[in-house]
C-alpha cells in the first residue's frame, strides 16, 4: 500500500509548552531570547493540536490520508532529557495514536525533530557523545507504549539542517555559531539513530527509517572550479548523511580541511549503519553551486537559482528535482539503498482568505501535482518510492520565521484557533482517491 500522508512537529504544532509536566526544549529557550525568531512569535500555542488533536485527526480522516508524520516531544516524555518518566506525556501520544488507528490512519512517528530538551542542551547538546545513548533510552521508552500501534519510527529528522542551522549558524535552536567545528555534532546524531535503531527494534518496532533532507547539487557552470565546489556541498549537505547510514563510512571530507571525521570511535560506524527499512527524504529545492569568489572558510559558494517561480520564502519551484533526486539516490547507492518515502514536500503560499472566506491556493495546488508527478516519474525509473507525505496538514510555527510563512493544507487562525481546510485540501483529497499511486 502507497501511503498517501500529512507531517508535522511536535514544537510547531502542539503549544501546551508548559502543560502536564512538560520540560523545556531549546527551542522553548531559544524563541523567548529576543531577535531570535521573526516578530518575536515563540510556539507556546502554536496550533493548540495538544489540545485539540482530535479535530485534526478528523480533519485527516476526511481529507482521505492513510498515514500520519508526526513528531514526539522529547521534552514531553523526559523532562530532563533522561531519567523520570512523565507518564502524562505518553498518555498524550496514546491517545493520538489510537485515534489515527481507528481511522485506518498509519502513524507514523518521528522520535527528533530539532527539540532537545535544554536540559541536554546543558550539558553539551549534540556535541556530547552521550546525547546519542540518552536518544536511545528515549526510544525505548516510547516504543516501549507505542510500538505495538506505530509501525513506523523514524530516528532524526533533517540532521544537516539541526547541525547547520543550530549549531554552525547559530540562527536556530540552539543558536551557537561553531562553523566547521560544529561538525561532532553530525556524527552523534547519526550514532544515536543507530542507537535509537537498535532501541526501537528491541521493542518490536516494524519499520526505522532516518530523514535527510536532500538537494539535488547542480554546478553553475561545467569549469573545474565549479564542479569541484558543486561536489564539495554534495558532500557536506548529502553524503554527510546519507553514506554512513547506507555505506558504513563517511565521505572525503579534504575540501574543508579536515583529514577524518571528527569525534568517531571504534565500532561507531557499524552503529549508525543498521540496516535501514526505509529512506526519509524530505525535498524543497535543488541548490546551484559555484567557487567561492572571495576566501569564506568554505569550498562553495550558493549561485542561485533563477528562471523558475517561487514560494513565500523564495525557494525556487523546481519539481524535476526530486525527480533528479530521487534517481540520483538510486544511481548512487544501488542495492544498498532502501526503499524511499518522501516524508516531506511542500511549499509557503500567503494564503490570504478571500471576501468569502476560501482560500484558493492555486499556486500550491500546482507545486503538489507538479511534485507528485516526479514522483511518479522516478517510479517508472525503476525508485522503489512507497510515501508521500505532504508538508504539512496544518499552518504552524515555522522555526525562525514564527508564523510568517504558511505551510499548510489548513488554514490556522492563530488568535482564535478556526481551522479552515484551503483548496488544496480538497484537491489533495481528490488525488490520493482518484490513484492509488502518484
């Protein structure tokens, strides 16, 4: 069965940041620092789905999706990152789970998705190599409650994205701007997938799967300079995590100056490569790279890419490049690569309700289909794609850009909470019923 679904994340969604013995997460922390997020928004509320979950399971069911990406709240169920349990935490995805089983809705349930608790943060974050065994114990904790409902577990969701935005560049949670030595912190948290992996499985877990998310890397012209740069961001932002899960080693890491991959012991490597059930790829955009023109402390330098329309946050359309990305993948890696699910895809739109309250986002109506049939295409090229999952049911709290930029498949009235499906929404219901597979 192709699964046809919405994502979310726990952080951007849930609000209730202090409800029912919660602790604090960095982005609890990092949101409330002035200057840190657009408009100072935080996600204390977000979408209230804590509360209000029900009504988004049923806006789910009638929508006609088989399956649901969600992420758990570290801080949620261990609110010191370690140690005590809050039973309260697991009561809340216990609910949430048994509501999308009873309607035929698959969970599908991701264990990180960038809300460490800060009490980890503390003590060094994903730059402490204990961070990787405390993920694992958090694993087992809830597939321990959950794992007889939730066939699919996904470990990490877009490390590359926690690494650099949070730790490199300092414009997410955590906010620390280590540039290149913020590199340890790619190596724990595929370690503690591969501990998590091995957690999850102990306790009956069907599927595990990790999500990257990928670009397809496009030099901005044929020179030697250019190619070699274009190869060195393929390296840092798609083989940096990609070939130790799949291949047990790290890619040549000499573009940037580094002889052998920071912080990796003995055996490590044997860890992060579990076998895999599946891929995540979570695709937005291809990147267009060329030689740094003036000396960075980087191999590259982003060329832009033009010619094509955009989103809300400016990201190019560009829908042949998942299609690019996803043969890419299979050229690549061949037998060693697992099956895909695309466990993200979407875009921004303004989405502003007319006089009569609809909201007729046509431009993202036209980015789905477009995207769906690349899918589809690289299907028929011999990827074994078995999900699609569409970012994201609801508007919600977009990380730095706070609620500036809208996602959804729903509409969020942040002051009051009305949800109102869009006309994506009924096109989406209208495709997944209409085929079975994209």
């Amino acid at each position: 069965m192709f699964l046809w679904g919405t994502a979310t994340a726990s952080y951007q969604i849930e609000g209730a940041v202090a409800d029912d013995g919660r602790g604090l997460s960095i982005w609890d922390t990092f949101a409330h620092e002035p200057g840190k997020v657009k408009d100072g928004h935080t996600g204390d509320m977000a979408c209230d789905h804590y509360h209000r979950w029900s009504e988004d399971v049923m806006l789910m069911a009638a929508l006609g999706v088989n399956s649901y990406r969600f992420s758990i709240s570290w801080p949620r169920i261990l609110p010191a990152g370690r140690g005590e349990v809050n039973q309260a935490g697991l009561d809340f995805y216990d609910r949430l789970v048994d509501g999308l089983c009873a309607q035929g809705i698959v969970p599908a349930a991701t264990l990180f998705h960038w809300d460490l608790p800060q009490a980890l943060e503390d003590e060094g974050g994903w730059l402490a190599r204990d961070t990787a065994s405390r993920l694992a114990d958090y694993a087992g904790v809830v597939a321990a409650r959950l794992a007889d409902r939730v066939p699919i577990w996904i470990t990490l969701n877009e490390p590359f994205v926690h690494m650099v935005f949070g730790y490199a560049l300092g414009t997410h949670a955590p906010g620390r701007m280590l540039f290149l030595d913020a590199l340890p912190v790619a190596h724990h948290q595929l370690l503690g997938h591969g501990l998590a992996a091995q957690a999850l499985r102990a306790h009956g877990a069907e599927r595990v799967l990790v999500t990257n998310n990928l670009t397809p890397v496009r030099p901005a012209s044929s020179s030697a300079d250019d190619l070699r740069a274009a190869d060195a961001y393929d390296i840092l932002h798609n083989r940096l995590f990609n070939d130790p899960v799949l291949l047990g080693r790290y890619p040549d890491l000499s573009a940037f100056g580094v002889d052998a991959m920071p912080a990796v012991r003995d055996g490590d490597l044997a860890v992060i490569a579990q076998p895999l059930d599946g891929l995540g790829v979570n695709y937005y955009n291809p990147t267009r790279i060329r030689a740094p023109g003036e000396p960075t402390g980087l191999p590259f330098d982003d060329a832009g890419i033009t010619g094509y329309p955009t989103t809300a946050f400016g990201w190019p359309v560009v829908p042949d490049g998942l299609r690019e990305l996803l043969t890419g993948l299979k050229a690549r890696y061949g037998d060693a690569l697992p099956p895909v699910y695309v466990t993200e895809n979407g875009c921004s739109q303004p989405d502003t309700p007319g006089p009569d309250g609809v909201i007729d986002d046509q431009d993202r109506i036209a980015f789905l289909d477009a995207h769906i049939q690349a899918v589809g295409a690289a299907m028929s090229e011999g990827v074994d794609v078995r999900g699609y999952y569409v970012w994201s049911l609801l508007d919600n709290f977009e990380w730095a850009e706070g609620y500036t930029q809208r996602f959804g498949l729903v509409h969020v009235d942040f002051p009051t909470q009305t949800r109102t499906p869009k006309a994506s929404y009924h096109w989406f219901k209208n495709r997944i019923t209409s085929s079975s597979t994209p």
